[in-house]
C-alpha cells in the first residue's frame, strides 16, 4: 500500500478536492483497492463520501487496540457506495484529538498512525490521506507514514509563504520519514500574471517537485462541493477532471 497525502498549510487550495478525486479515480474507475482516510477536522470528505458525523481516525489515533483501547483498524473503516473506496471518517472531535495526543508523554504518539496502518497493508493500493491545514500531531501521524506529499496551491503571495514554511517543517519530518517524496500541484490556474509568477517560482526556487498538470479554475468543482460529490462523479467530461486523471497517471508512475 502507497500512502498520499494531501496537505498545504494554507486554507481555500483545493486539498479536499483533488484528494476526493484521486481517490474516486483510482478506486471506482481504475478499480484499485483505495482507502480515504478524512485528516481534517471538517469532515468534508467523510461527507463526500456517504459517511456522516464519524470520528473514525479519533478513535484509531486514540483507542487503537496497540495504544491500550478498543479499536482494531478495520474496526474505523467504513465501506463506501463506491467501487473499491472505503474510509476512515472524522469530524470536528479530531482538533481535540490533536491536543489529547499532544499532551501524551511518549515519544511514540506520532507512530500510532502508521503503526495502525500495518494491520492492513496488505488490503488496499493506496491510501489517500485528505489533511488539515495546521501541521498538528494528527497531521505529523500522517506525514512520517507518507511515500508521496502532494501540496496543491494557488495563485498569491501567501502560498509561496506556506510552502516556505511547508519546506521547512518537511525538514523534521524527514527525521523520521527519509522517503518522502514532495510534489506541488498547482491549482486554480488562470492565465494571469499572478498565476505566471507562482509557475516560475514553483518551478525555479521552490526546490521541490511538481505536476507536469495544472488544475486550472472551474466552476463544475464549486458545483460539485455544493452538492458534496467528488468531482469526477458530478462532472466526468469535465476538462478539469481530465486534469485530475492526467495527475493520477503521474502518481501511478512515481510510487507504482
């Protein structure tokens, strides 16, 4: 099992979006075994999906049966109406989750979920992590179990600075996670000057990897997150979901 995760420490850049899509492309229309796993405290893709008001990664982060609870990791899972998908829900519970673990005196708090992760290594392809903005313990539990960190942005000043950031938390991260490979998708892509200025700055200082593939603005994905779908379910002729599938035929080529 490949584990993504999708993760910008910016608000508004398309994280939920592009990790529904991934997802309903690899798992319902190239029929690989996925598994969602919702990181962020909204919920929005445990609804995207079917699952409402579950704090399925609370209850694995803080109740696995290997940190002294009750909860086996299939215990979380839950299958969706998709081909393929299943998920581990969140809701609004996971920001206390985050303090709970924060104020855990062990050094291994930050393992439990990769630890969780290998009792079913063997039952999915990939594993599609939609995380939060805040590089909090939930959200570091996902990175050092990363293979590939993809970081959408957008045009503006304000994302070269969360990338800055990002590049440089990335650095503790690599501490403990040595093969993380990191890859910026750029999204919400307009013919503009500010939208040419990012591209190069991405391309030429950022010091990291992109997409060949750029998301560019469209309003079938507010359609869709108006009607809680992933985007290529709504809208599957759609030039930008086409962008979404090019985007996966790049990741199957980088982690296989």
């Amino acid at each position: 099992m490949k584990v993504i995760a999708v993760m910008t420490p910016k608000g508004g850049v398309g994280k939920t979006t592009t990790s529904n899509a991934l997802t309903y492309i690899l798992g319902q229309e190239m029929g690989a075994r996925v598994l969602l796993v919702d990181a962020d405290p909204q919920g929005d893709s445990s609804t995207s999906f079917g699952i409402e008001d579950e704090q399925g990664l609370t209850n694995l982060l803080e109740n696995h049966i290997t940190a002294g609870g009750r909860y086996s990791t299939r215990d979380v899972i839950r299958h969706t109406k998709y081909s393929n998908v299943d998920i581990i829900p969140a809701n609004g519970y996971l920001t206390c989750t985050a303090t709970n673990l924060s104020n855990v005196n062990d050094s291994g708090q930050i393992f439990r979920f990769k630890t969780a992760l290998e009792e079913i290594f063997e039952d999915y392809d990939y594993c599609v992590c939609d995380c939060g903005r805040l590089l909090d313990v939930v959200i570091i539990n996902i990175l050092v179990t990363t293979d590939l960190l993809i970081a959408p942005v957008k045009p503006g000043g304000f994302e070269v600075s969360a990338l800055e950031n990002l590049n440089k938390q990335l650095a503790t991260i690599r501490t403990y996670n040595h093969n993380v490979e990191v890859k910026i998708l750029l999204n919400m892509a307009r013919n503009t000057l500010a939208f040419k200025g990012m591209e190069t700055w991405v391309k030429q200082r950022s010091g990291l990897g992109y997409f060949s593939t750029n998301i560019k603005q469209s309003t079938v994905i507010e359609q869709a997150t108006l009607k809680k779908l992933p985007l290529p379910e709504h809208a599957k002729k759609a030039d930008v979901t086409a962008s979404y599938r090019k985007i996966v035929e790049e990741i199957v080529r980088e982690v296989g």
